[in-house]
C-alpha cells in the first residue's frame, strides 16, 4: 500500500492539477476562438469559466475534454498527455475519465431517468442490474426518488438537469464539465441546480468545470477564471 503522507508529492495538494491545458489555439478561418489559453484544474476543484457570448467558452471546454482538438498547445490529464491521442482514445477518455453537463439535458427521450444514468455504466461494459442499482441510487442523491422510471418529457426541466447531473457522475469521472447547465432554467431552479452539481461533484471528489454567462451563479463557484476574445482575461479573474 502507497503511505498517505503530506510528504508523498503526488499526493499533496496541488502538486499534479487534474487537468492542465497550456498555450491552447483553436482558429476558425482567420478567427482564433482560443488565442493561447494557460489553465490548471486542481483535483476536486469547482471552476467557473465566464465571458461574454463568443468569447471562447465553450471551445476551451471542448478543447479540454477532448471533443475538439487544439491547433496547437497540450492537455494534460493526470500528468499524461492527451492532446495526441486518437479520436477512439478520446471517446473512451470522454467515457471514463470525464462527465458532462449540457445546457438541456440531452437525455435520451426514449430512456426513463435510470436508463438515462445507466447508459454510460453498460457502454462501459458494467452488468445492466448493477448499472441500473448505482443509477437509482445517484437519482435519489439528487432528490429523484420515485421519479426513476420517467422519461425526460415528464420530468421538469430542473428534474431532468438533475438527471443529467446523476448521468455525468455515476461512473466516478475525475472531471466533470457543464456547459451553461443553467441556461434554459429559471433563476430559483437554476441556483438549485448549481448546488445539485456543486455538491455531488464534491461527494464524489469530481473537479467541476462550469461555463456561464451568468455571473451571479459564477459568483456562486469558488474560482472564476474569466476569458475574452479567446485569452484569459486577468483582470477579472482575480475576483
Ligand atoms: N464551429 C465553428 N465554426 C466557426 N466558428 C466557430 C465555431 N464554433 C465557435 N466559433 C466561433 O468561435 C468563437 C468562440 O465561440 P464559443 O467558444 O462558442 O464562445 P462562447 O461559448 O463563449 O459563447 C465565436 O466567435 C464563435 O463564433
Ligand atoms: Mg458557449
């Protein structure tokens, strides 16, 4: 057994990010959408990315989780680099390592609520009657009970967030990533729903990565890190 001391470099706080991303361009055409982003992601932490519409958001988000490649720069995940890896490299790094948060659920219509936050557990080879066990049980933690075998059309559109919460954390990723996960909700049932991500996030010992536009609910995350036309604006991200 590894000895769990403060003096064990990996283990000490801070030491290794989870997530690194440095010198990161992403260009469309002649427009850089990510003009060189630096960023680190402590394990366990809860990050928002903020700025205004067309700033660069969601590509960082999609650059860092591997949906998109960089033009240039690298990624590292746990210290191993996965800027270079193939696309089915990366679709099973999505699978395993990461969890994501959309702006309205993109739960399957078809599914009830636990084969929904199942779904991810059988493409990851797990038994059905486990899988189905471990979604019911992250449902509940999310105030779902009772509600299991619903599909998203009869849930609310605070329900089936929750739901998609449940999914994106049932497989233990070490990131989750959510892209405005509050944007077609209501003020009220979006603070609700942030809290939801924020602490089964930490239950689980997920860093979170939330993008919004919305900087009450950013103000609501321990770190902000603001960005403009593609740069990490530091003037802002101080806050
Ligand atoms: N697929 C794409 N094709 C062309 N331009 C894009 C594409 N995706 C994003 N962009 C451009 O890149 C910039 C950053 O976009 P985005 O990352 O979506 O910003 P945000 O999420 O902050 O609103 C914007 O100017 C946007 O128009
Ligand atoms: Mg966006």
């Amino acid at each position: 057994m590894r000895p769990q001391t403060t003096e064990d470099p990996l283990r000490t706080a801070g030491a290794r990010p989870a997530l690194c991303g440095r010198g990161l361009t992403k260009r469309y055409g002649e427009q850089y959408a990510l003009a060189g982003v630096d960023i680190e992601i402590e394990a366990g932490e809860a990050l928002a990315i903020v700025g205004p519409s067309g700033s660069g958001k969601t590509t960082l988000l999609h650059v860092l989780a591997g949906i998109l490649r960089a033009d240039s720069g690298e990624i590292e995940l746990a210290g191993q680099r996965i800027d270079r890896l193939n696309e089915t490299r990366r679709a099973e790094l999505r699978r395993t390592e990461f969890g994501f948060v959309f702006q309205s659920g993109m739960l399957v219509a078809e599914l009830s609520a636990e084969e929904n936050v199942a779904l991810p557990l059988l493409l990851g080879g797990q038994a059905r009657r486990s899988a189905l066990a471990t979604a019911r049980e992250w449902l509940g933690k999310l105030g779902l009970a009772g509600k299991e075998s619903r599909r998203p059309g009869e849930l609310s559109g605070g329900e089936a967030q929750r739901a998609a919460i449940a999914r994106s954390l049932a497989h233990q990723p070490k990131v989750i990533f959510a892209d405005e996960p509050t944007g077609a909700l209501d003020t009220r049932t979006g603070r609700d729903t942030m809290d939801a991500l924020l602490g089964a996030a930490a239950e689980t010992g997920a860093a979170v990565v939330i993008v919004t536009h919305d900087r009450e609910l950013a103000d609501s995350v321990p770190r902000r890190v603001a960005i403009r036309d593609g740069r990490i604006d530091t003037g802002v991200s101080a806050a």
